[in-house]
C-alpha cells in the first residue's frame, strides 16, 4: 500500500479539498460483501479502498496508517459495535468523514449515529451505485442520506421543531438556513429555499461556525440536532 502523498483538487461545491483519489476504508464483517464492495470501488477512477476490517480490534492500531478519506461503517459489527466505535475515528483516522452502512433503519440508531459524528447513513439495499455517490458527497463536506433515511429524519425534525426553541446565539436567518440543511437539503438547495443567494449562505455558514465554535457542516448540523433533542 502506498504511503505517497495524496494529490488534492478542490471541488466547486466545497471549500474542503477533494483528493484526486478518494481512500476509502471499509469496516464490515462480512467477508464477502466487504470483497465486492471494494472490488467496485477500485472499479472507480477516482476511489481507493486502502484497508478493510472486521472488528473494533482491528481498526484501532491500523486504520491510521491507512489514511483514509472516507470511512464506510457498518454498525453490526461482532462484538463491539459500530455505533461504539464511531465517536473514536476523528481521533483514530483525523480528516476523515464517516458514512455510516447498514442494514438497519432505526430512527434511534439514526439520529444516534448522526449525533456521534457521521457525515451520511446509507442502507445496504440501496445499492453500490448509491454507496459510491455517498462516498463522494462526504469526501466534497457534504452529508449523504438515503432517500428513506432523510425522510425518517425529516419527520422526526418537524415533530420536534414543533416545541424547540432557536439556537438563542445565531440570527433568525441563520436558524432557518440550519432548519433546511438538517432536512437534507445541500447549501445550494436551502440558499434557495431561504430566498437568498448561494454566496450569502457561505457566509452564514461562516459565521454558524463562529458562533457556534464548530469547523464543519457535519459538527453545525449535530449542534442543531442536539438542541432538538433537549
């Protein structure tokens, strides 16, 4: 495996840099859905899967060395699981984005999974197709959901927003822009949804950012989530 510096360019959807090749690493225990996986995603020109595991056990002392760009988990892991593991792969893998893989479609163990720091949650019978689409989305700083999946959170969402209050530290404009991105919506869909231009939502973001000492879409949105919750 390669320990070559990872060429960058950067997408026009994101600030945050794209590698010229995504590495992907795969945690799935199972062996023969981990090896087709990965086989299609070597099949891609723009992605790599530099390392697979099955286990907890094996991630910790090797998933640093891999350096992956993008992190496909899957929560039925043996033993410990992966909804234990995820809150750990910001410090195990740093700049990695984690898309949760699943077969399960828990409304719990999605909005758990959302608030521990995944970047996107797909479900297995989606498809590689959709898998790899996921991949991408993350790699650019964005969030993935599977169609059945966004829905599940929007409902959640609107039943919650009927009794939560605004984040009391950002602009009522800020709060709405953060209302549609926590729906699904990209940036460029909530900027138009919110009446103003794509340029005047960076810059809200920016200052979500600020206010709310975050770095990312994916730590703004889980702030927003959390403060629903109560």
């Amino acid at each position: 495996m390669s320990l070559e510096p990872t060429p960058v360019a950067v997408t026009a959807a994101s600030d945050k840099p794209v590698p010229a090749r995504i590495r992907v690493a795969l945690i799935e225990d199972s062996t023969d859905y981990a090896a087709g996986l990965a086989a299609f995603l070597n099949s891609q020109p723009d992605l790599e899967v530099c390392g697979i595991f099955r286990t907890a056990d094996d991630v910790r002392p090797s998933i640093t060395a891999a350096r992956p760009n993008v992190i496909l988990l899957d929560i039925g892991l043996p033993g410990e699981s992966g909804l234990s593991l995820l809150p750990q792969l910001p410090e195990l893998a740093p700049g990695s984005e984690t898309l949760v893989l699943t077969t399960f479609e828990d409304p719990g163990t999605i909005a758990v999974a959302v608030e521990h720091g995944a970047s996107g949650f797909v479900l297995k019978r989606g498809g590689l197709v959709e898998i790899v689409a996921a991949v991408r989305k993350v790699a650019a700083g964005g969030v993935a959901l599977s169609d059945s999946v966004a829905r599940e959170l929007l409902q959640q969402f609107r039943k919650r927003r009927q009794t939560a209050s605004l984040l009391p530290n950002l602009s009522p404009q800020e709060n709405r822009l953060l209302m549609l991105l926590s729906e699904g919506q990209s940036l460029k869909q909530a900027a138009a949804a919110a009446g103003i231009t794509y340029e005047t939502s960076r810059r809200y973001m920016v200052s979500i950012y600020r206010k709310l000492r975050v770095n990312s879409m994916t730590q703004a949105l889980t702030y927003y989530l959390r403060s629903l919750r109560g």
